[in-house]
C-alpha cells in the first residue's frame, strides 16, 4: 500500500474524529482519576478498596497512552487535576460519605460506560494502532466491571432487575 495511509499506523496521520476521540477519552479519564481516588478514601471494604485500585491503575494506563499519542502526533493533552488530598474514612461525615454499596454501582457504571466509549472509539479508528488499543482498554474494563459483579453478589450490595422466576407458557394467539 502507498500514500499516505500506508507503511507503519505511526507514521500515518490521525483524522479528526481519531483527534477528539483520545482528546476526549482522556480528559474523561482524568475526571475520572479524580473521581477514584475520592472513593478510595470513601470506601470502608477493603475488597472494594482493591478494586478501585485496580481502577486507578487502569486509568493512569489510559492517560498515560492517550496522552503520548496526542504529544506524538504534535496535540497538546488535556491537563491533569491535582491529585486529591488524602483524607481518612473517618473525617469524612457520615452524611457526606459515600457508601461502600453507592462506590461499587457507580464504579460499574463507570466500567459499562467506558466500554461504550472504547467500542465507539475503537470502531471510528482507521489507524491500526488505535483500534486495538481501545479494544485492550474495552477488554480491561470488562475485567474490572467483571470483577465488581462478583464483589457486589459476595457482599449483597447488587440490586437487580425484576428476575423471572417461573417460565410462563405462551400465549395462544
């Protein structure tokens, strides 16, 4: 292949929609360092607590390739926020604390949502380092929302749907 989507994915150009693709996916994922490291000090469950240091090791992952990409390819990245100030569980005010079951469903949602916006990334990518990329992102989420599922069964925190219990026969039209 020739031009100038040819040879070596680094070498070629990222289009527009690639651009705000990593810009975006890594200022949300500075946000939600943020938000991460305010849980750990929120949370009481020390399994819950590997979790999401878990996260904030994912997390730092992402930033740390998106952000060489953008630099790479001459974009400034989005800044960083400071690092939050450590604060201990019991400081922090029971009406203003978030509870262990409150951090595990919103860590899912964040897990969930982060692999809507790697499959969306992932699929608008023509480069072939950037795909893949996201999909390793999208597969290491599901890891962690996989890993949350379990926490939330063991620990009764998970709060399901209306389940089906009986099969019901169907109806005769």
């Amino acid at each position: 292949m020739s031009g100038v989507l040819g040879g070596s994915p680094k070498d070629e150009p990222l289009h527009y929609g690639e651009i705000y693709g990593l810009w975006q996916f890594t200022a949300s994922a500075k946000m939600a360092l943020s938000a991460f490291q305010a849980y750990r000090y929120h949370a009481g469950d020390r399994d819950l607590k590997v979790i999401i240091d878990d996260f904030i090791d994912q997390v730092h992952r992402e930033i740390k390739a998106c952000d060489k990409l953008l630099r790479s390819n001459g974009f400034m990245a989005p800044p960083e926020l400071p690092d939050r100030p450590s604060a201990k569980l019991d400081d922090i005010p029971a009406g203003a604390r978030f509870t262990d079951q409150e951090i595990a469903a919103a860590l899912s949602s964040s897990a969930a949502a982060g692999m809507v916006v790697c499959s969306q990334a992932a699929g608008i990518s023509i480069r072939e380092d950037l795909g893949p990329m996201y999909m390793k992102f999208h597969a290491q989420m599901a890891a962690l929302g996989l890993a949350l599922l379990h926490l939330n069964k063991k620990k009764g925190w998970l709060v399901p749907p209306p389940l089906q219990l009986k099969h019901r026969e169907p109806a005769l039209v």
